[in-house]
C-alpha cells in the first residue's frame, strides 16, 4: 500500500473544515469587465502579502489578483503582529489594487474600504452582526463580549500599486483561539460558515465599494464611504485610549472619522486630535 502524502493527511484530516473550491470561485467572481482578473488557492505559504507583494514589484501580477492561502505560517497584521490559525479554519487573502485614478494621498483610506466590505459582505453571507474597530479590526460578540475575529493590512506593491490583505477567523473553536480576546464567525453564532459563499461574497462587496470610491476620485464623502465606515466603527462614542508611536498615548472619546481616515480624539483638555497611526484600546462601552 502506497504511504499517503501528508499534504493529503492535512488536507483532509478535518472533514468539518472542506477545502476551498477553486473552479467555483473563479467561476463566481472572474468576469468580463469584472475587477477580479485571477483567483489563485495554495494549500500553504508564509504570507499571502508577502507572496502578492513580490509578484506585483516583479510584474508577475496586475489589478484584480487574488491569492488565497488555506493555511499561513507568517501571516501578519497591523504592527508586525503574528496571525496564526489551523488549515482551512478561516479566509486568509490578499488583493492586487492600482487606483490609478485616485490621487496617492487617498489611498489610506483603502484598508478601511476593505473592513466595510468585508463587515457588509460577512452580513449578507453568514448572518452574523459585525463591527469595525479603527482602523481595521473586525469585531464579532460571542456570548456578550467582544472579541476580534478578523483583520486587515495594506502594503505598496511597487509605485503604482497596493496590496491588501484579509485574515478571518471562520470556524475556530474555544480551544483553538491564540487569545482570550479572539473570535470567530462560528462562536458568534454564524448561520454559514461555508467558506465559499463567504469568500464570494467578500469580494464582490470590496468590488462595489472599490468600483464606488474610485469613480469617485477616491473621494470619501461622495462615494458614501465615511458615512458608511461611521455607522459600522465600534470605535465612535468610547473612551479609548491611543497608544502612538513614540511610547506616546492619550486617553479621551472617539467622536469622528475624518477626511483623511484618521480617527478624532477629544482629550479631556478640550483638544480634538487626529490619529493616523497608532493602537486603539477602547476602554469603556459606547
């Protein structure tokens, strides 16, 4: 008897955790005139971005790639944070884009397009009430506390592109969360987690708010998308505190998103200040 691969021992070894279908997804989501040019699956790989990132410089990849990673060994978030999770237990992507229209100083409000997408597409698809936390964390309630159950991050790719990356936290259990404070879609109570409808769905919400914000210049205001990210930020109306770099922090309320994505703190000084970069702890319930 012929020994099996052990890829085929992981790829098989949860039978509740099927493999993503590939042929079905290229069929829902590559169409003429349609943002999404390619969708490749790889059983395993370091970092979607880090793979994406260099296709892109070398000119290996245009607009509208899509690689996806049943497994990540390296992935990452914001701040160099590790994202760690079992094959096949979440959606682990990352997308080519070049606005070419939108003027470079707009970009950064890319990452926060993506949350509203994938906040608004999770909606439709699992049935599960989602949250953002500025800038890019998504927020799930499972058994009445909060807990992150996803995340976004965004590299140039070269001078004429962007990358981002999408790690979600699908159909892992209690004993397999990293921290107490993760989530995921299953533990809140999810009434799909099939990856394959989450996943099309996803994407095609970030094609319509990209496709929207960028006949719009970019422009936040006239393509919905600051009003849009407002109502979905569990961040607006709490006392947080911002950890800055610099091993600066101040503590006050969030009380706007604005133009240029930066969160507003209104210190207890009466000073209202932008917050570009940075940690956000929240404190206390809205």
């Amino acid at each position: 008897m012929t020994p099996r691969d052990a890829s085929d021992d992981s790829r098989w070894s949860d039978l509740d955790r099927p493999p993503l279908n590939v042929t079905a997804l290229r069929r829902g989501l590559v169409r003429e005139g349609g943002l999404w040019r390619e969708v490749e699956v790889v059983q395993r790989t370091g970092s979607t971005n880090n793979d994406l990132v260099g296709r892109a410089v070398k000119g290996d990849a245009g607009e509208g790639a899509v690689l996806v990673a049943e497994e990540q060994s390296a992935g990452r978030g914001r701040l160099d944070r590790q994202w760690t999770a079992p094959a096949r237990s979440g959606l682990f992507f990352s997308v080519l884009l070049k606005p070419a229209e939108v003027p470079v100083a707009r970009w950064g409000w890319l990452p926060l397009l993506t949350g509203v997408a994938v906040a608004t597409g999770l909606s439709r698809a699992a049935g599960v009430d989602t949250a953002l936390k500025w800038p890019n964390d998504l927020l799930v309630t499972v058994g009445g506390e909060e807990r992150k159950a996803g995340g976004i991050l965004a590299e140039r790719a070269g001078e004429d592109g962007i990358v981002v990356g999408v790690g979600i936290n699908v159909t892992l259990r209690e004993d397999e969360l990293p921290v107490p404070a993760a989530g995921s879609l299953a533990l809140a109570g999810a009434v799909s987690t099939d990856r394959d409808p989450l996943l099309r769905g996803v994407l095609r919400a970030l094609e319509e708010w990209y496709g929207r914000w960028r006949a719009a210049g970019g422009d936040p205001t006239v393509s919905g998308l600051q009003e849009t990210y407002a109502a979905g930020c569990a961040t607006l109306g709490r006392t947080v505190r911002a950890e800055l770099p610099g091993d600066r922090s101040i503590t006050g309320e969030a009380v706007a998103v604005d133009g240029d994505g930066r969160l507003v703190i209104a210190t207890e000084n009466g000073v209202q200040e932008p917050v570009g970069a940075g940690d956000i702890v929240h404190l206390r319930p809205a």
